[in-house]
C-alpha cells in the first residue's frame, strides 16, 4: 500500500462513500479555482494531487532477503518515486549509545544499581556487533556470499540478551526460593529439636527416678517369685497329702460297706 500511495496518491477502495461526499465537497472551490468542471474525476484528481504533494511517508526497510527484492517487483514506486537513504553502519558512540539505552530499561541493570556492569556490558555488545561486521566482509572476500550486518541485528542482538538474562533471573528467584524453603524447613526442625532436647532434660530427673523404681520392683517382684514357688512346692505336698488320706479314707469306706452287705 505503501508503494501504491508513493505512485498514485491513492489506495484503491479506502474511502467509504461518506468519505469521498467529503472529499468532493472540500476540493469544489480548488478545482473551481483552477478552472476545471467539479467533475467527480477532477474533485478526485485533485485531491490525490494534494496527497502526493503533502504526505510524506517514511519507510524503513531491510536489505536482507528475498522479500526486498520481491516488493521492488511489486512496487517500483518504491524506487522511483521514494528517496532512498542507505543508511551506513552505526559508528561505535551509535552502538554504545543505543545499547546503553536499552540497557537500562531492563528491571535491575538500571544504571547507578550496578556499578561498572552497564559499561561493561554496554562494551561488549558493541564488540560483537563489529567483530561480526568484519567477520562478514572476510566472508564475503574468501566465499563471495553476503552475510548483512544491519543495525536491526545489533537490536536483535540486544532483544536476544535481554530475553536471556530475564530467563536467568527466573532461574535463580527459582533457585533462591527452593534454598530459602529449604533452609526455612531446617530452621524449624532446628528449633523443634531444641525444644525436644530441653523437655528431655526437664524430664531426666523423672526418668532416673522411674528407673529407680522398676528396679526395685523388679527386685521385689524376684523374692515374691521365690515366696510364691516355695508356697507352691508346699501346696504340692499337702495336696499329695491329702489325696493320700483320701484314698484311705475311701478304702476303709469300701471295706466298711462290704462289711455291712
């Protein structure tokens, strides 16, 4: 559209029928003046006249690719009725200049936060982009194939770093929040442990003199077994005894009924 608009003054099918009413209405008194019958075409004509002489479109465009080319076919406009600036690669002060700036809008590289880790980075990025820049003309010396450096890859360069650094601070809070769990959990089983330990203490003296008493119990309870098996032994005997007695007691009863018979 951008290329019909640099040609024609006009993209085909834009105004509503409301639009072109006002359109008309606006351009009589030109064409008017300009001697002409106000004829939908003239109104027309002179409108579109007015678009090319007074709208100026900037239109930011990569070298790279088949696309470019491919809308140079499209849209000669875009050659022949467009003034074309090429612009050169960024000198050194551009590179560190953009990239300071965009460096301080990422959450905790703000300058003054960091101190020496802006510059830094800020260096580094620029050394890239040139390095590379350089790396592509010898590229291009040994193989004769193009490889574009453009500042659209410096600021992909800086998206990319941007992206990665804010994936490597998910990272650590996640990291930072799994140690800080786990230490919080070893704190609290520090202090539990603590508490058990001076209960266990309170409760020494109680458990010595507890120990104490089984043990005298158990001493206890090892005489009256004693008692207790000499009682039965002497049971025993004075069972026998009396099973003894009486058996006699019965024998002499069956001799007396004998007796009687």
């Amino acid at each position: 559209s951008s290329g019909i608009n640099a040609e024609y003054g006009d993209v085909p099918n834009i105004y509503a029928f409301e639009d072109l009413d006002n359109i008309y209405t606006a351009m009589k008194p030109v064409v008017l003046d300009l001697g002409q019958q106000p004829t939908k075409t003239n109104l027309f004509g002179a409108f579109t006249k007015r678009v090319k002489n007074n709208i100026h479109t900037v239109i930011c465009m990569s070298p790279i690719g088949e696309v470019f080319r491919a809308r140079l076919r499209m849209f000669p406009a875009l050659i022949n009725c467009c003034t074309i600036d090429w612009f050169s690669e960024w000198p050194n002060e551009a590179l560190q200049s953009v990239a300071k700036t965009f460096l301080n809008e990422i959450p905790g590289l703000e300058e003054g936060q960091v101190e020496g880790i802006i510059d830094g980075l800020v260096a580094t990025c620029g050394v890239i982009h040139q390095s590379v820049a350089v790396a592509s003309k010898q590229y291009l010396e040994e193989l004769s194939r193009h490889c574009y450096v453009t500042p659209t890859s410096y600021l992909e360069l800086l998206g990319i770093f941007s992206k990665l650094i804010n994936l490597k601070k998910e990272e650590l809070e996640a990291s930072r929040n799994r140690t800080k769990t786990g230490l919080n959990k070893l704190l609290a089983t520090q202090e539990d442990v603590a508490k058990m330990q001076a209960e266990l203490e309170t409760m020494q003296p109680m458990l010595e003199e507890a120990t104490k008493d089984t043990e005298a119990t158990m001493i206890q309870i090892d005489k009256d077994s004693v008692v207790a098996e000499e009682t039965r032994k002497t049971v025993q005997k004075e069972e026998a005894a009396a099973t003894k007695m009486a058996d006699e007691c019965k024998s002499i009863a069956d001799d007396a009924q004998r007796d009687l018979n």
